[in-house]
C-alpha cells in the first residue's frame, strides 16, 4: 500500500464519488522509519496530533528532560512526521515555537521493521505508557480474543479493520471538539 493524497473513489447510486477505504498507502523511508522506531516519539506524535505543543510542554509532559525531547522532536522533523507551526507568545510573554503532528505517520505501510525487535514494539511500550499515564479508569472498550485464520484470512482481517480506522481517521477533524480517545489493535501469533 501506498501513501496518497488522492482519493480512491467508486461511484454510487447517484454518481456521486465516495472515498474506498483502506487508503493506499506508500512505503516508509528509512528515516521515517527510524524516527518511528522510539516510544518516545511515538509519544510526542500522539500529543502533538491533539493540539500545538512546544517543548518544553512536551518534557514537562513527558517528564523528561528538555534537551532529550529535543533530539526527539528534531529527528521528527526531520523525517516530516511533525511540523513547527506559529510562533506564539507564552503566558510569561516569552516567544514559543509549538509544533504539530503532520498525520504522515499513519498512510504509512509497515513502517516498523520485524527485523529489529526493538524498533517493532516501539508501538507498544509507547502505548504502555500512555494507558499507564491515563490510568485504568481510561479504558472506554475492551475486547480480547483468539481467532484461528489462515494467512490470506488474516490479510482480509487487517484490511477491514484498516478500512474501517481510515474512514475515522480520514473524518477526525470533524470531531475535534469531543475527547481525544487512543487505541491499539494487536495481532500475533499465540505460543504454542
């Protein structure tokens, strides 16, 4: 799949186009897929994907240290994945350079190597933390559960799972003004 800012469109009944969900999408380069390979910028993504953060509010978020989501936020930005927007003036009157997701991320394909362990569960230490920082009280819906599928099986599985975030991502500007809600969706393959 590729990344695209064009619409796959089918017509309907009224001739009228609709977009055809999953997107394509395009591969990662390597230094998307480097920058996507830390929790920690994971993390920083996700808060700049809900509003403009500098920062200095992303480690006093973060509770790390400034010069360290630095680096982080660089690296970022270098790889197009977060944006500087307009500078501001802080509560103290000081000048602020905030920045913002670019939403690039997710018209990614496979972004994370399998090769490397480490950059493979980015994902999910930095989702961890981020249920952690929420607290148990966080979880709005839950659902475990074993499938037993062939590989085409899973494929189609993925593909209409993809489908159905694509048509929510594709629209979340819409819905700015209700809560901001994380999730993961997780497959892999049980122990014996």
């Amino acid at each position: 799949m590729c990344f695209s800012n064009r619409w796959n469109y089918t017509a309907d009944m009224s001739d009228q186009a609709k977009p055809v969900y999953p997107r394509e999408r395009r591969p990662a380069t390597v230094k998307e897929v480097k920058a996507l390979g830390h929790p920690l910028r994971l993390r920083i993504l996700r808060l700049c994907g809900q509003r403009d953060l500098t920062n200095k509010q992303l480690a006093d978020r973060l509770d790390r240290d400034p010069g360290t989501v630095l680096y982080h936020v660089r690296q970022l930005v270098d790889a197009g994945l977060l944006e500087p927007t307009e500078v501001r003036a802080g509560e103290s009157g000081a000048l602020e350079k905030p920045y913002r997701s670019t939403g690039r991320s997710w018209w990614l394909d496979g972004p994370l190597s399998k090769s490397d362990p480490e950059v493979a569960l980015a994902p999910l230490e930095a989702f961890e933390a981020e249920l952690a920082e929420a607290g148990p009280d966080s979880v709005q819906t839950f659902e475990r559960f074993t499938l037993h599928l062939s590989p085409e099986e899973l494929v189609e599985f993925d593909r209409r799972i993809i489908a159905v975030l694509d048509e929510y991502i594709e629209t979340d500007h819409e819905r700015r003004d209700r809560p901001a809600l994380g999730g993961m969706f997780v497959m892999h393959r049980l122990a014996d």
